[in-house]
C-alpha cells in the first residue's frame, strides 16, 4: 500500500479527542477496563502485534508497545500528545476522569488511605509487572512471585476480606493487577494463593473483562478487520 495511506491514517486518528492504541493481552488492557467501567469517551483503536513494527506506530512510541494514548489538543503546536506509559495514563484517567473519586481514593478526605493506595499503584507498576515482562519461566523472577510478590498481594484481600485490592467496591488498581494474573493463570502459578485466584475470577466476571483481553473484540470499525492474524490493520499499512 502507499504511504498516503498511512497519512489518512493519521489524519483520522488525529482528529478525534482522544484515542488510545490497543491490544488485547497487553498493557493496554487494564487501560480499556478503565474506559469501559469509567465510561471514558475515547476511541478505541484495536491493533494486531504485527502492527507494532510499522512506522505509523513507531512515530507514535519508538519502543513499538501499546499502550500508545494519543491527546491531539494538548500541544496545538505539533498537533497531538502522546502518552506511552500504563502508569501514567492511568493516573491522567484519575484525575481527568474520576473527579468524583468513585475508582481512586481522595487524598484530602482520608491521606493514610490514599497512601495505601498510591503505594499499590507503584507496587503493581515497578514490581509486580516487570517480574512477568522479565519472563516468570526464569526462576529467580517466579521464586520472588511466589515467595514475596503473590503473598503481598494476596495479604490485601485476606486480612482485610476484601473483594478487590482495597476494599469492596473496584478500582483503577483492580484493573492494572489485571494482565500479571491473567499471565500467572496462564503459567500455572496462581493457583497456590486461592484468595488471590478468587479474585481475579472476580476480576474476569467483569463486563469489561471480556473488550480488554478478548482476541474477538471489535475494532472501532467492523470493515478495518483483517481476514487473517497475521495481516496489519489496513490503515496501518504504509
């Protein structure tokens, strides 16, 4: 296809408020729960792993990973902003979006709380996801989940009988706990910390469980879908 392709690729993308680059398994995950329990109006762009080599993507994030979280109107001068970190998304999707506190604690109404909180936000970022990132078949990386990581986490829903991380009611935490124990299911090392399988079948019975990780969800338009996985986007063919 011709690289004018890719043009009007960015030229329909850039005119949206807000798009956010996905695919399903990954990091973006927790991201599009977070939309659809959040109600977020952001178009959802589904992508395929092949498509995280094409230069379109690249622009975007050099690494070639989603989550990629386009805002065009934040820097009028180079026509988009561009959001890359699963952390830092999620924070802006707190205060951008949660202002009634509904999915993150108000720090003025309760600090110890909203500490709590915070600490397990940079808990699940900086600890919990690199152990699966660095690969869990490594055994020092699964003897740290299963010694150290896996009982932390779990000590949050027992001691306190919580049905999510810090209380009854979800949060944006319970969304980002989301991909490391799907990929702990997968691997077979969830199953020695029953409360913490509990909840993420908890996690799973969602209705926004199945738009973030389902193979089979939609993209944002039904005839922008390949016949074979192993095709691109056609918009992002260039």
């Amino acid at each position: 296809s011709s690289k004018n392709e890719g043009s009007a690729f960015l030229d329909f993308f850039t005119t949206l408020d807000v798009t956010l680059f996905h695919i399903p398994g990954s990091l973006s995950s927790p991201l599009v729960q977070a939309v659809h329990e959040m109600h977020i109006a952001v178009e959802l762009l589904h992508i395929k792993k092949i498509d995280l080599k094409n230069t379109t993507i690249l622009e975007l994030n050099p690494l070639g990973q989603v989550p990629i979280f386009v805002l065009p109107c934040l820097r009028p001068e180079s026509g988009e902003t561009v959001l890359v970190d699963v952390g830092c998304i999620a924070m802006y999707f707190m205060e951008k979006y949660d202002d009634g506190f509904k999915f993150h604690p108000n720090p003025k109404e309760n600090l110890e709380i909203w500490t709590n909180f915070m600490h397990l936000f940079f808990y699940i970022i900086t600890t919990v996801y690199p152990l699966f990132a660095d690969n869990l078949n490594i055994s020092e990386n699964r003897q740290r989940w299963v010694n150290i990581v896996a009982p932390h986490l779990e000590s949050h829903i027992i001691c306190w009988g919580n049905k999510f991380i810090t209380g009854n009611n979800v949060s944006i935490l319970d969304f980002l706990m989301g991909p490391a124990l799907n990929d702990a299911k997968d691997l077979g090392i969830l199953s020695d910390f029953p409360a913490l399988e509990s909840y993420f079948q908890r996690l799973r019975k969602r209705p926004s469980w199945a738009p973030a990780y389902s193979t089979d969800a939609p993209s944002y338009s039904a005839d922008l879908a390949p016949d074979s996985a192993d095709e691109p986007s056609p918009l992002l063919l260039t």
